[in-house]
C-alpha cells in the first residue's frame, strides 16, 4: 500500500502535470512530454503492487544469473508496455488536433493517411505485448514465436499497399 505522503506528493505531482498539459495544449511537445511524465509516475507505482499480485498467482521465477537467486515476478514487461500504449493513445487527440489545409479547395482535411500508419503501429505494439505476455505466461514453443511476429507486422504492408 502507498503511504499517505507519498501518495499526496503523486497527487499533487499528477495535479501539477494536468494544470500543464491545460496550460500548454497549444504546445504538442509540451503536452506529449507531460504525458509520457504521467505514464511513467503510474509505471513507478503500479509495477511493486502488480509484483506482489503475480507473485500470488504464481507467475514468478528464480534469477538464474544471480548466485542466490532471488525470486522474480515474471511478465512485468507487460505493466511498462499497457501504461506506454494508454499514452501513446492518448497521444492521438494532441497531435491530430490541427488539420492541415489543402490550398486547392481551401478547406482542412483530416490527415487519414497519418492516423493510419499511427493506428497500425498502435496495433502492431499491442500484439506485440501480448506476444510477450502470452511467452512469459504459458511458454510458447519457437514455431509460434516466429509466426506470431509477422502476423502482427501484416498492418505495415497493407497500409502502405505492398500487399
């Protein structure tokens, strides 16, 4: 459990950051810098509690590189990945919120092409995380790994049209 001061200063912290990112929306930097900021407070507290809660339903390991062995959570990867990916989706309403004017009708157009290739990337991430998880989880064999890698690549070529 979070002691009362430091979950006070995480609050205050993550108070101090929405006040910026209201303050500097005009800013795209700025606003993606205090994301990414956020993202990484919450992967600093949820990673000891997940820890402690894999531990319990038995997904964790000996250190086999360490001479006491220390026992280890497996699958934490996976904690750092969800809170990258909740920020990078959150990313989406700051850089696409200015559109980008097309000088032959005079009128702003939605950067479909842009949001494409970002939701792709998005998805090929994801299905990467779970790869891992899945790995760390029930121990896929190599043919699997292999074939799972390029069936989350698929998006690349389809949105670029080499399929």
């Amino acid at each position: 459990m979070l002691r009362y001061k430091s979950f006070l200063g995480y609050s205050v912290f993550s108070s101090f950051v929405f006040y910026m990112i209201y303050k500097f929306w005009e800013e795209p930097i700025a606003v993606i810098i205090l994301i990414s900021l956020l993202a990484a407070l919450a992967t600093y507290i949820y990673i000891p509690q997940v820890e402690k809660r894999f531990k319990k339903v038995g997904l964790y390991g000996a250190d086999m590189n360490k001479p006491h062995k220390p026992i280890l959570a497996e699958g934490m990867g996976v904690v750092a990945a969800l809170f990258y990916l909740i920020a990078t989706i959150l990313f989406i309403p700051v850089i696409f919120n200015k559109w980008e004017l097309d000088h032959s009708k005079l009128l702003y157009r939605f950067p479909y092409n842009k949001f494409g290739e970002y939701l792709s990337a998005l998805l090929s991430l994801q299905s990467m995380v779970f790869l891992g998880f899945a790995d760390d989880v029930l121990n896929l064999r190599w043919r699997f790994k292999l074939i799972l890698p390029t069936i989350a690549s698929i998006p690349f070529p389809l949105l670029y049209g080499w399929l």
